[in-house]
C-alpha cells in the first residue's frame, strides 16, 4: 500500500519503467532512439517531482487517453495533479504545525509552566476551550470535558496537591523542590 503523504520523487528507474508502455504505446512508428530520449528527458524535467506510486496511477490514464507522446505528461498531471497539490500541503502544514510544537515547548529544565503559559499553548494550538469543536478561540465557551472535571476551569499546572492525589510520594516532592531552589 502507497504512503499517500510519500513526496519522494519516482527515482529514474522506476520512472523509466513505468513511462516506458506509455510511449511505446503511442510513439509513432518513425520515432527514432533519439528521439524518444529526448521524449524521456523533457518528460522526467516535467514529472521530477511526482512520486512513483502517483506517476504509476498517473500513466495508467495515460495508456487509455493518450494517443500521441506530446500528450502523455498532460494525462498524467491530470490524474494526479490535485493529489500531488494536497501532499505538499500537507507537508508544509504538517512541518509548520511541529515548528510550531517544538517553539511552544519549555526549554529543557524547565519543565514546569505557568497556568498562563499552558492557556496560552492550549489557546495557540486549539485545545482544551479553545478547540474548534467547542467554538474555536471563544474563551467564554469551556471544552467538552470528562464529566468529573470542572469545565470552567482554565488550563493550569498542576499542584503538588494534584501529585499528591496521583500517589506521588511527598518525600519525592520535596526533594525536587530542594533541588529546584538550589538552581
């Protein structure tokens, strides 16, 4: 099965393989070797970027349109065009979301975020209150939350109540608070 987020371009091997019934296909009789390099080189400029599991599905509608060699890349990006589109944009929203991600984070040790900073990641990145299912950006409308939680709460760190009520040892606790004032 095709990884349908692939962009690796087709490498030439299989771009060969795979163009290759599509222009014997439909070469005219006369077309010499020459020729039908020339055909490959300016088809493999124009097709540099697709990947091989599109350009396969792409010269499977070019076998059955094409009749003649100039219209074999235009059968192609026809069929494939608007996938190959929403691959790279995809790619590109993917990348800026994890960009994104990654600056939002806190620095290695330091772990622990203030109540603002987690409404304000919560609020950047649509979660919690600020998700689209509850009515994007609206801080006046809580998230659907578990039943047992208070939904009007805003986003906050947890307290060392919070740790205590998850079984956390309070020895532990305040072990890495010594540690943290010696900081």
């Amino acid at each position: 099965m095709a990884n349908i987020t692939n962009l690796t371009p087709a490498d030439d091997c299989e771009f060969i393989s795979i163009l290759t019934p599509c222009l014997q296909l439909v070469a005219p009789v006369g077309m010499t070797l020459d020729a039908q390099d020339t055909w490959f080189e300016a088809a493999r400029l124009a097709l540099a970027e697709v990947p091989a599991d599109l350009l396969r599905r792409g010269a499977k509608t070019a076998m059955s349109e094409a009749d003649h060699p100039a219209k074999i890349v235009p059968a192609i990006m026809r069929a494939v065009g608007d996938d190959l589109a929403w691959r790279r944009r995809n790619q590109r929203a993917t990348a800026e979301r994890d960009a994104g991600a990654r600056d939002a984070l806190p620095a290695p040790g330091q772990e622990s975020v203030t109540a603002a900073e987690v409404d304000a990641i919560c609020k950047r990145f649509g979660v919690g209150r600020y998700s689209a299912a509850t009515g994007a950006a609206d801080p006046s409308r809580p998230a659907v939350v578990a039943t047992h939680a208070d939904p009007n709460r805003p986003c906050r760190a947890p307290t060392r109540e919070d740790y205590i009520r998850l079984g956390v040892d309070p020895a532990v606790l305040d072990e890495i608070e010594s540690k943290r004032g010696k900081k």
